[in-house]
C-alpha cells in the first residue's frame, strides 16, 4: 500500500491559521481535534503534567496526530496561568468532561467569556450539559438505545446491535461537536462575541435519526415492527449473506430497479420484483436469495456483482480493507512509521481540490510540545525553567 498521501501539497490546510486548544481526555473530544488538526488548525493539547512521567508507557494514540501536547498542572497558581494566556490566544477551546468539571479547574464558560470574549466554548457530552441524566456516567451504546436508533437494529427475535463507539461517539457526539465549532467561529467573526456548544451525543444521534422518523411516520413504514423493517435485516434485498467459503457480503438494493437487477443476477426469474415490499414475501424470497448467495465464495460473488447496480459490497475485515482495490486507488488508509512500527490509519477526510489536509504524523507524547508552546508565548527560558522547577508544567 503506498504511503503517499493524495492531498499533501504545499498547502497547510483549509483551517490553516486556526488555533484550537484541547483538554485532554476520552472518546469524541480528541477525535474532533484530531480532525481539526488533520485540516490544518494549530491543536495544542493541554494534558496533565502528572501523565507526563508515564508518558513513554502510553501509546501514540492516532487520535493525537498532528497536535502539539503541552503538560500542566491545572492545579497550579503557573499552570493555570498558562492555560489562561493559550485561551486568550486562541479561537476556541474543546472539552469532553462530565458537566462542572472545567468549572471546578477554573475555567467555567463565564469566565472564559470574561477574559476571551471571542473565543467559542466547545463541550461534548454524552447526556448534555442540562437534564435529569446530565452527571450519570455512560458510553456511546447507551446514548444510541435512549435515543430509539439502537432498536432500528434489531432482527426479529434478536438483540439490537451497533458498531462500537461509531453511531454515538464520532457521528453524533464529535461531528456535531466540529459542526457547531464551525458555525459559531463562523459567527464570532461578524459579532466579535463567542459562545458554548453543547454538543451532547444524544441530541447528535437524534438529529441523525430524522429520515427514519419520517419513513415511521409520515411514509408509514414499520410502525415499530421489525419484520416489515427493510432496515432491520428481514427483507431479501438489504442484507448481509453468507457466502460458501464462510465470508459474508452485503445487498441493498433499496429501489425497484436495482432490485429487479438483482434478482436478474441472482437467477430468480420467477421472483415477481413489483411485489418488492410485500413483506409477507419476504421470509420466502429471502431464504432463496441466502441459498443462491451461500452456492458460490465471497471472492465469486465480487467478480460476479461489484461494480453494477445492484448496491453490492464484502464484508471486509478491518486489516482488508485497505487493499481493496477501490480503497487502495483512493488511499482511504495511511502507512505511520510509529516509533519503528508500521501502523495503518485512515486518511484524512473529507478531500479538497485546492487546500488538501496535512499528511497524517504520528500521535504526539505527552508533553512533548511543553517548552516550544511556552516559547510561543513569550515565556523566557528562565521563566520556563522556573515553571518546571515549580511542577506547574512537564
């Protein structure tokens, strides 16, 4: 697989000249930066200087590629006054902590809006910042079931599932995140004033949830019943089907044409396609069509049906993937050198045709950036070894 990234160029990125701080932590949060960071934005990550003599022990996180890590103490009379001049400094701030704690180290949105009234205040939360569960502990799997997506995933007789942390983490909690940063920078450029994104992974994965709302609604689809669900897995065309040789591949031939395409393909002649959303049919047709797909491997199928019409992909394993043919003409994936390890990582996305994205680096450790950011802001290097004398950096 080539190394090459497609949109390195001498451009530095769309959001070249944006300056983003993060306060380190799990889940959404660091994905958003990372993004941010892979278009270009200066990402300096302020984590705690207590990680900091553990650092070679923890991994090069991918989500921390492209920033700068600055280690504090938080608790300290100089870390905080660090943290205070990078914010004065910067157009926005993102934080993915429970609701109160930016306010207990100090930083509570008012007084960020008091000192650095043009700077947007991003927070990501799985329950949001208000509400009855707003301190309650969770994961992406719980924010995906209270929102009523996670039961669209449900076969009849069955759990619902979900992919882990992709449906409520990323989708709904980060790029919701990077949507409102984006709206309210765009914002403060014509009104000087800042504000806070509540950017909460229920509110993100609901928003998502507005097509299948519509189809249960007003088109009256399903009403809740999985078995006349075409998403739920219980109809013939939209599917994955286990093939010979054990692999699986996937079918989604959601509209009348492709459909009637399919079952060309497939040898199913017989099979009526204007009675495509009969569900009564569908036990039947689906048990012939899992029966033709099962007579021939994954690798026959792809020769068979890739490329046309009929809505068709293979069920790739995450280290496949990458080779594909199709992935592989368009880089989706990236080769790191991660301190004398080849690692495989997604490229940047989306693309641009005239300011590409950085070239993905290696995450960076913790701390690693502490004297080159102070240095940026001006402190001396006697002040800089003052602040490490103290343990209000590392």
């Amino acid at each position: 697989m080539s190394t090459d990234h497609p949109f390195e160029g001498r451009s530095a990125g769309p959001l070249s000249g944006m300056r983003i701080l993060e306060f380190a932590g799990i889940g959404p949060a660091p994905f958003a930066g990372m993004m941010l960071a892979d278009m270009g934005a200066e990402l300096i990550l302020i984590e705690r200087s207590a990680d900091h003599a553990a650092a070679s022990r923890y991994p090069r996180m991918a989500q921390n590629r492209g920033k700068r890590s600055i280690a504090l103490d938080l608790k300290s009379e100089g870390g905080r006054a660090v943290a205070w001049k990078l914010i004065e400094s910067a157009d926005a701030l993102i934080e993915g902590f429970r609701p109160g704690v930016m306010e207990r180290l100090g930083f509570s949105p008012e007084e960020v809006a008091r000192r650095a009234p043009r700077l947007v205040f991003g927070r990501v939360t799985g329950w949001g910042q208000t509400g009855p569960l707003s301190h309650a502990a969770g994961h992406d799997i719980n924010y995906v079931a209270l929102t009523g997506v996670m039961s669209t995933s449900m076969r009849p007789g069955q759990a619902p599932v979900l992919p882990p942390t992709i449906v409520g983490d990323m989708a709904g909690g980060a790029m919701f995140l990077l949507f409102g940063l984006m709206c309210a920078m765009h914002e403060a450029r014509q009104s000087g004033r800042g504000q806070v994104v509540d950017a909460a992974m229920i509110d993100g994965v609901a928003a998502m949830s507005g097509l299948m709302h519509q189809m249960r609604g007003a088109m009256g689809y399903w009403k809740d019943d999985p078995a006349r669900n075409h998403f739920l897995n219980t109809s013939p065309f939209y599917e994955a089907f286990e093939c010979a040789d054990g692999g699986y591949i996937t079918l989604g031939a959601i509209e009348p044409q492709f459909y009637a395409l399919l079952l060309q393909k497939l040898g199913l002649a017989d099979v009526d396609p204007g009675r495509q959303y009969q569900s009564a049919d569908w036990p039947d047709v689906k048990a012939r069509v899992a029966e033709r797909v099962r007579s021939k491997t994954r690798a026959q199928w792809c020769a068979e049906l890739e490329g046309s019409d009929v809505c068709f992909a293979p069920v790739l394993s995450l280290g496949e993937a990458p080779s594909h043919p199709h992935n592989a003409q368009r880089q989706l994936f990236v080769d790191l050198d991660v301190d004398g390890s080849m690692q495989c990582q997604p490229a940047p996305a989306p693309r641009f045709s005239r300011t590409p994205a950085r070239r993905p680096t290696p995450g960076t450790r913790i701390g690693q950036d502490t004297d080159a950011v102070l240095a940026a802001l001006g402190y001396a290097q006697a002040d800089i070894a003052a602040l490490r004398e103290s343990k209000a950096c590392a």
